[in-house]
C-alpha cells in the first residue's frame, strides 16, 4: 500500500513540475526526453532506438524503486501524515566510480580531485514534497534522514545529484555542502552538485 503511494506520488509530482518537464522514457537506456525533445519529433531513443515511454508512469517508478531498494547501499526515507498518507520522499544509494565517470564524465572527475581516494559515489537520487506541504522544513528533514546513513558507515566517499537550478531545493543542498560542479549537458537548466566526502556535510548544524 505504501509502495503504491509512493509511485502515484512521485508521479503526480514531477509530471506537474515545471522544472522537471521531461516527459517521455527509454525503458531501457533509462534516458528522460524533454517537452522540446517530443514536440521535435522525437519518438525513439537515440541511444538503443526503442520507442519511448511516458516518464511518469506509476508500474515504471514501482520497477525502478523495488530494484534500487534492494542495493545494499539504499538509504531512504518517507514522511507520512497523521491519516498514514505519504506526502514526501527521498531516496540514494552508492554508485562506483565507474559508474558515476559513465554518467557524469569530466564533471565527476572535477568533484573527485579533491577525493582521490574516493571509489564511490552516494548519489541523492531523489528528493520531494507535496507542494502543499513545503516550506515546513519537511524536506531538511527527508535530506538528514537519508544522508544520516551514508554520513556514519561510507564517510569517505564523495556525493552527488542532479536538479534544477531553480528549484527551491538547491538552498537545502548548499546549506548541508553540495556546491554546483557543472551545468548538465541536456541543458534546460539542470545542474549537477556534489561534495567531495560525505564526512563534510553539515547533518547537524
């Protein structure tokens, strides 16, 4: 049950943010395509050519989240509400350096040098609230939940994400240590953050 809301919400969600406007899948290369993308004509995946997918689809995110739970390294977290409605999320895990080199290239290697002992990445994949309910501190909360893990057993290892560079969340990430380490090359201004080891985020302050 809380699974299901979850999925919904995480749908209802980003499909509705406009800083988030990708709407369209590869269900295999998992690569988002924008609005602008789509309306161009773009139907299939540059990558492996298979034919896209609507991006918010609830059975999708169910797939992608049972998966991602299952990885040794997930840290995640759920507020609920007193009438057991879930409202917000977030959720990482730990990438390889390997891995995180593929998805981020240069940008990586810019977040690392300073780190070079680091062999992995705990990446904040996710992070949102009901828009309802934001501006209560809810999402500050989620941040510590989910980073407290991560801090206390893998200290050493650097961390990153990815969002918007509007969205009201970077003033969370700045404030616990990420800083922006380059524009993602999809544009549409996202952005990519990072900090050299989680030992240096600010949990408690």
């Amino acid at each position: 049950m809380v699974l299901g809301q979850v999925c919904d919400l995480y749908c209802a969600i980003w499909e509705q943010d406009s800083h988030f406007g990708e709407y369209k899948l590869c269900p295999q290369c998992r690569r988002y395509y924008s609005f602008s993308q789509v309306e161009s004509g773009i139907t299939r995946c540059s990558i492996c050519n298979l034919g896209l997918v609507n991006a918010w689809d609830a059975l999708l995110v169910k797939e992608t989240l049972m998966q991602t739970s299952q990885h040794y390294s997930f840290s995640g977290a759920l507020l609920i509400d007193d009438s057991e409605q879930v409202f917000g999320f977030s959720w990482g895990r730990l990438f390889s350096s390997d891995e995180m080199n593929k998805r981020w290239g240069d940008a990586y290697q810019s977040l690392v040098v300073q780190n070079p002992q680091s062999l992995y990445c705990f990446y904040l994949e996710e992070l949102a609230i009901l828009p309802t309910m934001r501006g209560n501190r809810f999402g500050m909360r989620l941040l510590k939940e989910v980073l407290f893990h991560p801090f206390g057993r893998y200290p050493h290892v650097a961390g990153a994400l990815s969002t918007h560079q509007d969205s009201n969340s970077v003033y969370l990430y700045k404030k616990l240590g990420y800083v922006k380490v380059a524009d993602k090359p999809s544009g549409q201004g996202r952005i990519r953050m990072g900090i050299p080891s989680i030992s240096n985020l600010h949990l408690f302050n």
